[in-house]
C-alpha cells in the first residue's frame, strides 16, 4: 500500500524506547515526524538520529512531536542510542518505535504487505526502503512523504522548512514559493479573488501576474 498525502496515518500500536503507545493517542492534537531506519547500528542512521536530537528544541517550539522506527527490537535501539550519543554527542531524546514483526513498515508502505517473517535474520539491504519521513497533521492526516535512499543522510532543516511553510498555510490562505524560509514574502492562493484578498491582506500586494500575487508573509 502506497500512502498519499491527505490520507489517514494508519494507527497501531508498538513498543517503544518510552513504553508502549498507541500512535493516533501518542500524536493528541499536536504535528509529528515519523522517520524511519532499516536497521540498528548503521551509520547514516546513526548521524541522523543525532541530528534529530540536536534539533529537538526546534521541533518542540513548533508543537511538533517526534518519533523514530527502526525494525530491530527496543533492547537494541537502547544499546544504539550509547554509539549515538558517543559519536554525535547526543542521544535520541524521544521515543523510537521496534518495529520486529514489520507490522508498522507494512502499514506505511514501506515494505511489501507479503513480507513474512521478523525482523531477525533482516539485514539493512533487504530492508532498504523503510527510509520514509512521514510529517503528520493534527487531523492524523499525512501531510508530507520524503523517500531517502540508504546512502544519503537527511536534511532535517530543510523538513523544519516544510513544517514551518505547512503550519502558516494552514493558518492563513497562502503558499510559500520556491527556496521560501520563515519571515519571507509569500503567495497568495488562487482560491481567493482579488476581492476578497483586500479584506485579508489589505496593505496590498504585488501583482507579477494575475495568478502569482507577492503578499508579506502574514502573522
């Protein structure tokens, strides 16, 4: 199953770093980030998940809850998180999901609905596509998908960009052009009509075409 914006983040329940959760409870109105590893002890994974816990202040002044999933069991995600944190200087700081019957890789479509099996024998090979981030809204509603190969560490500034752009045009009806960072102009959407731009953004805006109209981005 292949998983689209807009649809449903499927629930479930698993074992964690922090206990059991069950996820749609865990997220109780807030955003959070979903991101996904194939296995304990590899190494893009271990710089990642020490620049997310570097980062943790950035993702809680934005409301946003963060949770990690790597298939090995939790036993081995606590023994990771002492490499973690001896080489980037700071331990995973939120819970990481075990994920040793691959129910949660299933469901997010990550790997193949007939997968059998567990997660012990699995190598990080045979588990190269559970390298998703999920961002999910308060509404449980799949906001953003990324799908990074296992050879390229993620950017988690450029996904605190996206997080920042998502939370303003949900708020206020506009969008966020190309390259676009907090505190910069913005665009206002098609859906609304010159007229009804005036009662939103009555300080004007600048017209470059009748569909692309550059408005300050509003607060």
């Amino acid at each position: 199953m292949t998983l689209s914006i807009n649809q449903t983040a499927p629930d479930f329940t698993a074992q964690t770093t922090e206990g059991e959760i069950h996820f749609h409870d865990w997220i109780d109105g807030h955003w959070a980030v979903l991101f996904s590893h194939p296995k304990d002890f590899t190494p893009v994974c271990t710089t990642e998940l020490g620049a997310v816990a570097r980062l943790k202040p950035e993702f809680d002044r934005r409301g946003v809850k963060v949770i990690g999933l790597s298939v090995d069991p939790v036993e081995n995600h606590a023994r990771w998180a002492e490499d973690i944190k001896r080489t980037q200087g700071t331990a995973p700081n939120f819970p990481m999901i075990g994920d040793t019957d691959l129910a949660v890789a299933k469901a997010y479509g990550m790997l193949p609905a007939e997968t059998e099996g567990t997660s012990e024998g699995r190598t990080a090979a045979t588990n190269a596509t559970v390298r998703n981030v999920f961002v999910i809204g308060p509404d449980k509603a799949i906001k953003l998908v990324l799908v990074y190969p296992m050879s390229t560490g993620r950017n988690f500034d450029e996904i605190l960009r996206v997080i920042d752009s998502m939370q303003l045009t949900a708020k206020h009806k506009v969008a966020t052009p190309a390259d676009w960072k907090q505190g910069e102009d913005v665009i206002i959407v098609p859906a609304v009509d010159d007229e009804a731009a005036k009662g939103l953004f009555p300080d004007g805006w600048d017209a470059q075409t009748p569909y692309l109209r550059v408005v300050k981005q509003p607060t």
